[in-house]
C-alpha cells in the first residue's frame, strides 16, 4: 500500500459515495454505448440493504497529497443517522488526530499540535448538504438520494437505470443543483465506483472506486475505498480498509471539544490538514 499523509485523512473521510445493484441485464449498444432501461426491467430488491443502529471497525487508511503522504491505522465507529467517529492511530495504537461528525457539524482535532477546527460539515462537501446518514451510506456502499436518504423500496421510482459497457447505472431523478452523481455497478450486484461530476463538465470532482465486497447483516459492504477529490486546487487521495467489522454493538461517542487546543477557522483547514 502506498505511503499517506495524516491529517488529510481527516478531511478525506466525507468525500465520495456509492451504492446500488441490478438484475443482470444485457445491453444494447447506441450511439454511446449506453441503452437507458425501465426500473421494471431491473429487479430492484437488489438495491436494498437491511437496517442498522451501529458499526465499528478497525483497519487501515492511506492518506496522501502532491506532498504529504502517511499510511496509518484506524479505528471507525458509527451510530446510525447521528455520529461518525475515525481516530488516526499511526504508530503503536496511540491516537494522533481524529475526525468527528454529529448531526451537521464537523469536528478535526489535531492532537500532535493541540488544536481543532469546528465547522459545519459542508465545509468538507464544497457546500453539498451531505448529512450524517448520507456519509455513513458512503462509507458502506449503499445507495442513497441526497435529501431523502437510504435508497428504499419507497424510494425506487426515484431513480434512473442505464447500462453501460455491461455495468449498471443508478441515477437519483433528482440532483443536487450544480452537481450529478450516481452508483456503479457489477454483473454480479457489486458496488464498484462513485462520481459526482459538475453539471456543466465532465470531469468529476469526486469519485469513489470499491472493492472486495462482503455480505454482513446489514447487506453488502464494499471493506475497501479509494477516493480521490480536490480541496482548493490540492489533489487528495484515501485508501480504505476496513477490518474486523461488528454491527449493532452498543457504545457511546464522545462529542466533547477538548479543552486548552486552539481553533483554526475552517478557511485554515488545509494548514491543520498539512501539520504546519
């Protein structure tokens, strides 16, 4: 695994996002290689995964920038639509920074330099509304729709299916304004990528690639994510890997500000992100 950097981590963590899964379908080719298909050609069920109150997690993440780089160990706790936590613990199982988002707010603490920042949690999204719930959909690989959350069976009329060099396509009806994104998929119902492309470009400012796929009790669950994004104009890149995942543990998160560390405005973040 290539060597990251360690505060980078903090912001990479609320990026990028992918969900969703088909009935295998045969296309057919058009112009653009691309056929648009019906939702009742697609068993839909598949998309669907089963609920959850919590997850926790060991593994590692690799972090890394044009030029920071560290490759850390990690450990990630969430409570369902409320709390995500990740503490960065890159050498012998101590805690260096950690990264805590509760209901919309964001909190990165730099534990090494004693300081923080506390912003909303769009500061990290470049003003997409993305909530606790969505992030959390992210990290797992499961298909949402911005503002209304887990893809549902309530939900299925919601979203456009096309198929594409023998990869499913789902896309929200419904897109955030200035922005389109969907889920990609494999023959086989896999998650494999994410992208959230602007409106009027073709390029993606985010874009999120899965891999090893595993069933759990809350459905599948891609244990391994890159991402790669921009924050002003800096190239970032994550790896992650999850290990040793439990469901539905019950655990508290500590939400407190720790005392007598100074706070960086959110404008500063890349200064925290860099360890200057």
């Amino acid at each position: 695994m290539k060597r990251y950097s360690i505060k980078i981590a903090l912001l990479l963590f609320a990026i990028a996002a992918l969900a969703s899964c088909s009935k295998k379908v045969v296309p057919v080719d058009d112009d653009n290689g691309t056929v648009i298909v019906t939702n009742e050609n697609v068993d839909m069920s598949v998309f669907y995964q089963a609920d959850w109150r919590t997850f926790k997690s060991g593994g590692n993440v690799e972090i890394g920038s044009s030029s920071k780089s560290l490759n850390s160990s990690m450990q990630m706790k969430m409570i369902r639509n409320k709390s995500i936590y990740v503490s960065l613990r890159p050498v012998l199982g101590i805690e260096a920074a950690k990264m805590l988002i509760n209901g919309d707010s964001i909190l990165l603490v730099d534990k090494l330099h004693k300081r923080y920042i506390y912003e909303k949690a769009s500061l990290l999204t470049n003003g997409i509304p993305v909530t606790v719930g969505a992030l959390q959909d992210i990290f797992l690989g499961r298909a949402f729709e911005l503002g209304k959350g887990s893809l549902t069976q309530d939900m299925k009329d919601d979203f456009t299916i096309s198929v594409k060099d023998n990869k499913v396509v789902l896309t929200p009806k419904n897109q955030f304004n200035g922005f389109d994104y969907n889920f990609v998929y494999d023959s086989r119902n896999n998650i494999v990528s994410l992208n959230v492309i602007p409106s009027n470009s073709g390029a993606s400012t985010y874009s999120v690639t899965y891999r090893k796929v595993q069933g759990s009790v809350a459905g599948k669950v891609a244990t391994e994510a890159s991402v790669s994004t921009k924050l002003n104009g800096n190239s970032l890149n994550l790896d992650l890997e999850y290990k040793d995942m439990v469901w539905n543990e019950s655990f508290t998160i500590d939400t407190n500000i720790p005392k007598n560390y100074k706070r960086i405005d959110g404008k500063d973040i890349m200064q925290l992100l860099g360890g200057k």
